[in-house]
C-alpha cells in the first residue's frame, strides 16, 4: 500500500501514481496537464434531455469499493491491488470520494477522485448502463461548484472530457493553478 501521506503530498505536488504493466507503481506529471474548468463545464445536448428524464440517483460515497472496483474492472487498467488498497485508505481519511449514478437500487455507473483543499483529483469512471458515468461526472461538478472548489484535474485530456469542456493546459500553468487551491479551506463532505 502507498501510504496515504505519500500519496496526498504527491497530489499537492502535482504528481500522481499508476500501476504498470509489471505491477510497479509510476509516478506521473503530464505535460500538458487536463482540467475541466468548473466555469466552463459544458453538458452535451444529448445528456441534457437524459438529465431532465431523471433515470439516475446519484448518491456520494456509499459505494467507494464498488466503484473503484467497476473502474478497475477493464482490459487495460493502471487500478492494481495496490492501487484500490491505498485510495480506500483514503477514502477512509476523508480525502477519496465516489460519486454514484443509481438506478433501481443498483450502482449503474460512477468515478471516484480525490479531494485536497479547493482541488478535486478525477481519477477514473465507469459504467454499467449507458450515460451512467456521464451523469456522475456532471454531479461531481455540480456538487464542486456548490462546495467552491476551484480545480477538477483530469490528469490526460480524451475526446470523452473534452465534449465536457475539458482543456489542456501547461504543467507550469497546472501548478499555479494547483498551489492556490489546495490551500482553500474547502470540504467535499460534511458541513
């Protein structure tokens, strides 16, 4: 297991860790680095009529395992034992979040991430019905721009983040960026 420490100080640095191909682990900074600016998060007008049908229920960090678990749960995956071991650990400090899109009393999709002062860490989503990620991903930002988080990091930019408003910016730009809002007194649970 990384040890929680290790791995809360890496996301203030702007470093995050991934499972290789022979089970070690990697450190990362890409360059240039994803973000998703919350002010600018853009629903698809196909998501937008699915919204309104209000298929889902989105619920936060009921279901932590099960989720990171369904995001593990591909061919190519960087989610390792390891991996799962250390972001449940801190899922039980308070810094890893599941957001959850329900439906008829099952979990049908979602993400987990990670939450330090203003800024939110994206780490992976999944699905099990179709939208059911996309609809956990536009309840995470709803639920950031309440809360008065000022970055969501998506590590790479893909086509997916992209329709979402997603944009590549620096690694130089990402760490000014980074610095100023992890020290924002900010919660993403709790009062």
């Amino acid at each position: 297991m990384i040890e929680p420490d290790l791995l809360l100080q890496g996301y203030r640095l702007g470093v995050f860790p991934m499972a290789l191909e022979d089970d070690s682990i990697g450190w990362f900074s890409p360059d240039p680095r994803a973000i998703i600016p919350l002010e600018h998060f853009h629903v698809p007008h196909a998501l937008g009529r699915i919204l309104r049908k209000q298929l889902f229920e989105i619920k936060i960090d009921t279901r932590f395992s099960e989720v990171i678990e369904g995001c593990a749960k591909r061919e190519d995956t960087w989610i390792n034992r390891e991996i799962m071991e250390s972001y449940t650990r801190l899922h039980e400090l308070g810094y890893a979040h599941s957001v959850e899109a329900w439906r008829e009393g099952k979990v049908a999709g979602g993400l987990y991430g990670i939450a330090v002062g203003g800024a939110f860490f994206g780490e992976s989503m999944f699905h099990r019905e179709r939208d059911a990620s996309k609809i956990a991903l536009v309840a995470l930002v709803q639920h950031l721009r309440a809360r008065k988080f000022v970055l969501l990091d998506t590590q790479w930019l893909t086509p997916h983040l992209q329709q979402f408003g997603g944009i590549e910016i620096s690694r130089n730009h990402y760490l000014r960026l980074l610095r100023s809002a992890v020290e924002l007194p900010r919660k993403f649970s709790g009062n």
